[in-house]
C-alpha cells in the first residue's frame, strides 16, 4: 500500500528479511527518483514541503521524507484500540507525592473496569511525560497502560476525535453545581497541552474509588458499566483521579511496577558519590515550616491525615508527635540509626 499524508512523521518497525527489505528499497527508490529530479520544477509552496510518502504492509514502513531522504528503520507496533474502553485523567490533585498516590489508586480503578489506562504525565509547572521519571516497560506489567502522548498521536484521531469528547465530574447528588474540566490551572493547561476541548459534560455520583481486594471488583465493575456501557462511553476523561488520597492498603502492592528511569538513578547515583564518595549515610527529610506545624494541629486522635496510614497499624491513632515530632525527638531517632548502620554522613 502506498500512503502519501500530511506531517506524517518517520517510523522505526521491526527487521524483517533481507530480502523482503530489498524489493521495498527498490519500489521506494522508483517512486522517490521523479521527487529528487523535479523539485524545483513543480509546487514549491509549504503544504508540498510537509508531504511524505510511506510504502506500509502493516509491520514495516519504509518513506520519503519531505527532504527526499529514504527513511528506514524499525520500532516497536503501532498501539492497537483495546474495545473495553479506555480511563483518562487530569493529575491535579496536589504535588508529586499526591499524585504519584493517587495514580496507583487509579490503576486499581482501570483494572476494575477492565479498561486501558492512559497514563498522564506528571504535573510540574509543566506537563512531564511518565517515562522521564519511571520505567514505562515495568509499569506494563501492572496492567494495560498507554502513554497518553501515544493515545493522542495514535488513537485520538480515529476513535476519539473533536466532537466526541465527554468530560466526568464526580458531583454530590442534587448538586447545583456543573461540571467544569478546565477552569483554572493546573487544570486548563494540562488539557490545553493535549489540545484537548470537551463537547459534553457529564457529571458521575458513583464511587470511583477501589478500596477491596481484586475479588471484589466484579461488583464495582457491573454499576460502572450498567451507568456508563462502554459502546456509548469508551474513553472516560476525569476531571480529577479517580482514586482517593490516601491510597487504599490494598492499592499499595501497584507501587512495585514503578521503578524510577536510568535517567533518575544516573542523577542520582552521581549526587551520592559526589557528596558522600561511596560511603554510607543517612538522608532526612524534616517538614517543618509553618504550614506543616499547623496542618499538624489536627493530627491528634485521628485515623490519617494525608499519608499518614503509611505509619499507622491498624486501629492505631495519630499523634502530633508523628505528626511534628520535637526537636530532641529527631536527634535522637537519627543518632540510633547512624550508629545502626554506622553512616559517615548525615543529610
């Protein structure tokens, strides 16, 4: 098959035989050889500048660029429309922490519903893809996932294009409210950043959060689907995750898929040995500015307090000493560990 398109970008597919290889190479360069002669000669405008021509039998794609450079190469397939629906979402709840918590909640939600999870980047002051800080192949692991950069350049333009686009806000029953997905940041220049805009709003009371066991999913499965079938609502686009903050015990177990990039640990690895060269320390992270000293004016009695569970055995209650412990305290919790492990450092 011959394709010719507009921007069409290059493509890297998987080797195939030499042989195979050859006689493309040979239909391409007849069709490339009256590109490279004629270009003067014929329409000099941009749109003919941004024209390329693919030969594509569905594994390999070998084309010709906008310059007439024979471009071959392979990568891996093309993502395919899974027909059980797709879970989108804007990570606007919070900093990292917030939403690295509630991305594993969401994993849980996707798996629920047995349904793709197109995998936002993270929220900076600026969109991050996933990959530049995890290992995007572990992740697989977890679940079905798709980058939603891939979604967007692969999927979107066939199965959910403008003028298809539903948005879900969850909103309290006989609430006077309206769903509004973009309004104010990080929320508008999140989606912005996709250039995507929402046709209809659609406003959910369900729980979208999965707190049991992967047995109990069957039923949280059956009243997603009898409110929201999938052959009216493929691809969910949440305002917010669709997981609570904390997450759920039971969600935790997804935090092993996600193992930081060799570009992270590279960093990281390169701050160690040129801070503590190759010898033992101990790292601390103190919050203790003002904000923190009075969110923890309400820790006492409590059974959490953002991510506090991760502290507490069950039944157990908040102090504010977990919560803000003393200055004599924190000495001398980090004295008992250097001397534990016997660090040469202390950060």
């Amino acid at each position: 098959m011959i394709k010719q398109g507009v921007g069409h970008s290059t493509m890297i597919l998987p080797d195939q035989t030499i042989i195979r290889r050859l006689l493309y190479l040979a239909v391409l360069v007849l069709i490339s050889f009256p590109l490279v002669t004629s270009g003067d000669d014929q329409q000099n405008d941009a749109d003919d500048e941004e024209k390329v021509i693919f030969i594509n039998d569905d594994e390999n794609v070998f084309g010709v660029d906008s310059k007439n450079q024979l471009n071959v190469g392979s990568a891996g397939k093309l993502p395919v429309w899974d027909p059980f629906g797709y879970v989108m979402y804007c990570p606007c709840m919070g900093r990292f922490g917030n939403q690295a918590e509630q991305f594993l909640g969401s994993i849980a939600f996707a798996k629920a519903l047995n349904r793709t999870l197109v995998v936002p980047p993270w929220r900076t002051y600026k969109n991050v893809p996933y990959d530049e800080f995890f290992k995007y192949e572990e992740l697989q692991k977890a679940h079905k996932v798709i980058l939603m950069e891939e979604f967007m350049e692969y999927l979107a333009p066939s199965h959910w294009q403008p003028g298809q686009r539903l948005g879900y806000c969850w909103l309290p029953r006989n609430s006077d409210q309206k769903c509004q997905m973009k309004k104010g940041s990080p929320f508008g220049p999140f989606w912005d950043a996709f250039n995507i805009d929402f046709d209809e709003l659609v406003s959910y009371h369900v729980s979208s959060y999965v707190s049991g066991s992967e047995k109990d999913f069957s039923a949280f499965h059956e009243e997603w689907n009898s409110q929201f079938p999938v052959s009216e609502h493929p691809v969910f686009a949440f305002k917010g995750a669709p997981a609570s903050f904390p997450v759920h015990p039971e969600n935790r177990k997804y935090h092993q898929y996600m193992k930081w990039s060799d570009s992270i640990m590279s960093e990281v690895n390169a701050h160690i040995q040129q801070l503590f060269h190759g010898e033992s320390f101990v790292g601390i992270h103190l919050r203790n500015g003002m904000d923190w000293d009075r969110a923890c004016n309400h820790a006492e009695g409590r059974h959490n307090l953002m991510a506090s569970p991760q502290c507490l055995e069950r039944g157990q209650l908040l102090t504010r000493g977990m919560c803000y412990p003393t200055t004599p305290s924190i000495l001398e919790t980090t004295k008992a560990v250097v001397m534990k492990i016997q660090a040469k450092h202390v950060s």
